[in-house]
C-alpha cells in the first residue's frame, strides 16, 4: 500500500514550503550511497569524490541510510522558519534531545541486520549526547567541503521552484500546487497519495499542523517523506530545474530566437538553464561583464528573467515567460 497523508482543514492552511541546507547536505550524502541513482550529478559527484574520500565519514555512513532504510530525523529535522542559515540548523541538532537521539539512532542501526550489536553500534548508543556531537562535526565538515562552495547556486534553484510553484498555487489554488509535485505523487480527495512509498504502521500523520514541503536538489528520483515524532510532517522532493544544475555544455539557443533577440543575447536566455550570477554567465559565454550586464538588464525589463541577492551574488533567473520562449511548447519538468 503506498502512503497516504490525510489533509484536514486545519493542514490544507498551514502546508508550507522551505529551504533546508542541512537536510541538503544529508541528502547530498545520501545520494552517495546510491550507486546507480546518480543519474543527473555525474559530473558533480566526479568532481567531489576525491573531498569525499578524505572526509572520514564513517560514523555518518552509519546513519545515511541507503533506500529502505530509515535515518535519523535529527540529522535532517525540518525547519522551524523557510529560510533557516545552516549554522543555526546545525546548533538545533547538537541540541537534541539524548533519548530522543537514542530512539532514532536504535531504529536507524536495527534496519541493518546485525548492526545494532556490532561494537560501532554500541559505541554510538552507549553515549547518544557525544555521538551526536561527533555527526554534528561530521556534517559541518561534509558541508564545507561539498556544499558551501555552490550553496548561492543550489538555494537559487530551491527558490526558483518554490516561487514557480507559488505561481501555479496563485493561479489555480491548492490543487494545482499539489497535482504537480511529483509523477509519483498524487492529490486528490484531500489525500496526498506517495506511491513509491510503502504504508507504516508508525508512519506520522497529520494533525492539524499542515505538511512542510520541502525541494531538494539532491533527492531525485525519490520522494522522501519524514516519519517520526515530534517533527512536522514532511514531503522533500526534486527541485524544478535541479538537473540542469551540474550538466553541460551550455545549450544552444533556438535559431528564431537568435533571429528575434540577436545571437549573444538568446545565448545568454538559453543559457539560463540554473540561477547564475553576472560573473558566471560572463566566463561561460566568454563576454565581457558589461555586455552580459546590458543583455540581463534588457531581458529582465521585458520580463523574460528575474533576480534575487543572495548574500554578496545577484544571482539571475529565467521566468515562466522566459522558459517558454526557450523551450517553446515544453511544459515544466521535476528535472
């Protein structure tokens, strides 16, 4: 049986979106764990891998669990604001409670048979409190290393898909937004339906407290749904656009729209396939800083591109009019 969220009146005003960079970060890990489910990150996970092998996760690779499994929630509790810095996420789980620890790391290693009574196992039970301390290290090590550096660039495409999907909320009310999540997930009857995902017993319900939907760059092609007490119910799926992230070259720009904007300037629209910065799209199309600034002032004056700060960045994106034009009668993907 797949899992079944009933929504009352109470969850369908209080669904809500956010932007996790620890959750990011465990799924980032996560996704190591799947060898063939690299699928859209091969040049990223190429270019990490090296990081990854000097990191010395092991204590974390005991609690990132492959598919089927279940992993802590307190490495990945989701948030209590949409847009939480990662050093205050980061503070919250060395905060956690030690039983509560105790209980979710106990149910992580009993997934594995053996596990639990192996001397690493112990090791991490005897003490939850400093084991705890020592994931928390881990995962602000994993996140410097693979994370931070590209974080502007992946929040910009986490924000992309929520205001694309805010836009679709806007124009045709709840159902719209929660009809197009995900091929695997569907709505209706008040019920949000993950068919990819088996019924628990002790799977969370909601209660009144709405269901947090989280996108994930990295999380792809799951959908992951957060089970345990106290925390919110949770939905993470794949960010619009997250597949373009990585992926190169930089495609080439319909001849028509070359004829109708001029060459540079579809090139620099076309290639708008993830939120970039002036400095970026300069190197990338091999123009000088000036030009690329007049080619993003015009297409955002006619509406076909928006822009956001983030941090020291201007980071630019296409909008829904834009991608239309490039993409011409291409509807919006997961990917």
């Amino acid at each position: 049986m797949p899992l079944a969220l009933h929504l009352g009146t109470d969850d369908l005003t209080r669904c809500r979106f956010a932007i996790s960079p620890l959750c990011q970060t465990h799924e980032a890990l996560r996704m190591l764990r799947r060898p063939r489910r690299h699928g859209y990150h091969r040049s990223w996970l190429r270019r990490v891998r090296r990081t990854v092998d000097g990191l010395d996760l092991a204590l974390l690779w005991l609690f990132v669990a492959p598919p089927g499994g279940y992993t802590p929630d307190f490495l990945g509790a989701p948030p209590e604001v949409p847009y939480p810095a990662f050093d205050d996420e980061l503070a919250r789980m060395r905060a956690t409670d030690p039983a509560l620890a105790h209980a979710e790391m106990t149910r992580s290693l009993a997934c594995t048979p053996g596990l639990i009574d192996s001397p690493r196992g112990r090791a991490a039970l005897d003490d939850p409190a400093a084991t705890v301390r020592r994931l928390a290290d881990l995962t602000e090590r994993a996140w410097h290393a693979l994370l931070a550096p590209d974080w502007p660039r992946h929040r910009a495409v986490l924000e992309a898909d929520i205001a694309q999907r805010s836009r679709r909320a806007a124009d045709g009310g709840l159902d719209a937004l929660l009809t197009g999540l995900h091929p695997t997930v569907d709505w209706a009857d008040r019920t949000l339906t993950l068919r990819r995902y088996a019924d628990v017993a002790d799977a969370q319900r909601p209660d009144g407290r709405g269901v947090l939907l989280m996108p994930s760059v990295f999380v792809w092609p799951d959908v992951v749904s957060g089970f345990a007490r106290p925390w919110q119910p949770t939905v993470i799926y794949p960010a619009r656009g997250m597949g373009r992230l990585h992926t190169a070259p930089e495609p080439r720009p319909p001849q028509a729209l070359g004829r109708l904007l001029g060459h540079q300037r579809a090139a620099v629209l076309a290639g708008l396939t993830a939120p970039s910065s002036t400095t970026e799209l300069a190197r990338r199309h091999g123009l000088a800083l000036s030009s690329v600034s007049a080619h993003l002032s015009v297409l955002r004056e006619t509406g076909l591109l928006e822009s956001r700060r983030q941090g020291h960045y201007v980071l630019y994106a296409r909008t829904a009019l834009g991608d239309a034009l490039v993409e011409g009668d291409a509807g919006p993907g997961t990917a």
